[in-house]
C-alpha cells in the first residue's frame, strides 16, 4: 500500500504520532540572485537524473544512495517533470526521457492491465490515477498513441471500480473506506485532460461531478482549505497538504478553462490564497513536507497546477511568491551535487536525501521561466 496514506489512514484512526524532522543546517551565506536562469533549470534537472535516474530500469531510485525505486506514484510525478523540462528545452535529449520514462513505467507496473496493477503491483486508485494524469499528458506531448490507450483504459477501471454512484464520489481504495482528497480531485484532472484530448463530453460531465461532490465533501468554501479525506458519514478530516491545494486548484482552473464559469476561477484562487495565507510561513515559505517518506514529492504537484492558474488562467498575482520560493530553494541547494531540499529555508544535506524531497525545487524551475531583468 502506499506509504504515504497508509500513514494518513494510522493518524486518521490513532491520532497524530510524533515526526521526525531533518536537522536543520544553517543556511550558506550566498547573496540571494533575482532569478534562476535558464541555464540553472537545465543543469537542476540534469542534476537531479545524475542523483537519482536509473537508465536501466528507466525509473528513479527512492534515495540518493540509489538502493532502490521510488514507489509508484511519485515515479508518475517524476515523469510530469521530465516532461516539462522537454517543454521548456525542447531538448533531443530530454524527450528521449520523456519516451523512455514511459517504457519503464510500462515494463515496471504490468505494461499498464490496470487488473494485474492492482493485484501485482499493489496500486490502490489514487496510485493509478496519479500515472493515468501522466499518461494523457504523455499522449498530448508525444502523440504516442500507447499513452492515450493506457489512459482511457485506465480511467474507466478505475471509474468502474472506485465511484460511488449512491452517495457519490470516489473511494480511494478497495482496502478500507474512505473518499480522499487525493483520488477525487485527480480523477476530475484527468477527465479534463481525456476530454480536452477526445472532446467527449461524458469526461466533462465525470469532472463536474465529482468536482461537484468533492466541493461539498472535501473543501470548505469560506477559507480555501481543502480536507485530506471523508470517511463514512464522519466530518471532512482536514490536514492542510500542498498537493490537495494544488490538485483542487487544476481541478478549477481546468473546469474554468472548459466552461468559463467564473466559479471555478473563483474557487481556485481562494484555495491558492489559503495555502499562500495559512500554510505558508510570515514571508511566504511554502511548508517542508517530507518527513512521512513521499510527502516530499507533493509541491512537485502543487507546482504543477499553480502553474496553471498563473499562465492557462492569467492570475499573475501569485508569480512572486512562486518565484520567490524557487529562488530560495536554488540558494540553499547543495553546491557540489546541485541537488535542493523539500525544506527551501534550511541548507540541502549533503548525505543521502531522498528523492521525493530533492523533486519539488526541480519541478517549479521546469514549470515557471525566469523573470526576465
């Protein structure tokens, strides 16, 4: 089962355990640039491959001591920065990545028989869902028409398998009962990204409603906060994660883009304002998740769809605090591997750190341009 909300679930039934978190080094005295550079988003991705990038197995180790793979789900996430790195560089290199990211996917999680996933591979639905998002961008960078199978073919077992059509929403696995943020609001991106590819218009009534239930179940409409997860008729459990913001602000703008309700739009922003407002530090800080293992890949997402509501929904607004984050990750990396922290605030270790953790800086410096002087 995935870590992660395997851990989720303990402190769900248990309550909050203690947490460990990475001694914090003091912070290099360097003098903080205006920007990255185009050339500092090539070599943190070049470095990050060097880390972690097996070319072998053509997936990515969990640490930096390259022992073993990351888990499932976050190897998705991965990809999506591969992905944008090729969108950025428009590199040879990078987009033989891109197609040999998707091969090891493919070799590793049973050529994607989303049945044998499951059963062999141990995905529950929002590990597949992760890699189903993947698949469709996959598909609409490269036009291989594998990606687009995998995907559609991907949606509907989990659809099949995972919605609730009584009470509605999605279950987030076949072990234990409960409709997380983490399964619903990726399940409406990528009804988006199969419909904005097919024009089918049974995606687009997938996504509103399940974006639908979730607004009412997972989402509280007066602050922007999002709930991790609803189980049962208990309330919403709410505990504030960068990637249900970041999900159910692409969920939005997606919805926004599709339809032009200013709703959504409106709906996005708040939940930005919110993680900005509220789990961000007094300057602005975006939180140092990681210390439950593949908690570190989650502003890799939240990247992802802030990216989105800046550039596909024009709010500028957010630009500065995005770029001021990356800046901020960028210096404190570690100078001799060029690898950054999950935490932006505190020098990069320069031991064995995991993946997960080193993914978010590299993603934000693919996703967003330098500031131009």
């Amino acid at each position: 089962m995935n870590l992660l909300k395997a851990i989720s679930l303990v402190l769900l039934l248990a309550g909050c355990g203690k947490k460990t978190e990475a001694p914090v080094l003091p912070s290099p005295s360097l003098t903080q640039p205006k920007t990255f550079s185009l050339i500092d988003a090539n070599n943190a991705f070049d470095a990050f491959n060097t880390a972690f990038y097996d070319t072998n197995r053509k997936l990515y180790y969990s640490k930096s001591d390259r022992t073993e793979l990351a888990v499932g789900w976050p190897q998705a996430v991965f990809w999506d920065i591969a992905m944008a790195a090729y969108k950025r560089s428009k590199s040879a290199a990078h987009l033989k990545l891109v197609n040999d990211i998707y091969l090891g996917g493919a070799a590793e999680y049973s050529n994607f028989d989303w049945k044998k996933v499951k059963e062999v591979n141990d995905f529950i639905y929002d590990d597949m869902m992760w890699w189903i998002i993947s698949l469709g961008r996959g598909y609409e960078l490269t036009k291989d028409q594998r990606h687009l199978d995998a995907a559609v073919a991907g949606f509907k077992y989990v659809w099949d398998n995972s919605y609730d059509p009584v009470n509605g929403g999605m279950r987030w696995s076949w072990k234990v009962e409960g409709k997380n943020a983490c399964i619903n609001y990726p399940t409406v991106i990528a009804a988006m990204v199969l419909f904005n590819i097919t024009k089918n218009q049974d995606y687009l009534d997938k996504a509103k409603n399940i974006y639908a239930w979730s607004r009412t179940n997972l989402y509280q409409n007066s602050t922007g906060r999002v709930a991790d997860h609803k189980v049962g008729n208990n309330p919403p459990g709410f505990e504030d994660y960068t990637y249900n913001q970041g999900t159910f602000i692409g969920s939005a703008v997606m919805l926004y883009k599709a339809t032009n309700e200013a709703s959504f739009l409106a709906d996005a922003k708040l939940a930005a304002d919110y993680t900005k407002n509220k789990m961000s530090d007094v300057k602005g800080v975006l939180p140092a998740e990681g210390e439950w293992n593949e908690q570190g890949v989650l502003k890799a997402i939240f990247a992802q769809y802030m990216q989105m509501l800046i550039v596909d929904a024009g709010q500028t607004q957010y630009s500065e605090w995005m770029h001021a984050n990356i800046n901020l990750a960028w210096l404190n990396r570690d100078q001799k591997r060029t690898l950054m922290f999950r935490d932006y605030k505190i020098a990069c270790p320069t031991g064995v750190i995991q993946s997960y953790e080193a993914s978010s800086g590299v993603a934000f410096m693919q996703l967003f341009d330098p500031i131009s002087n």
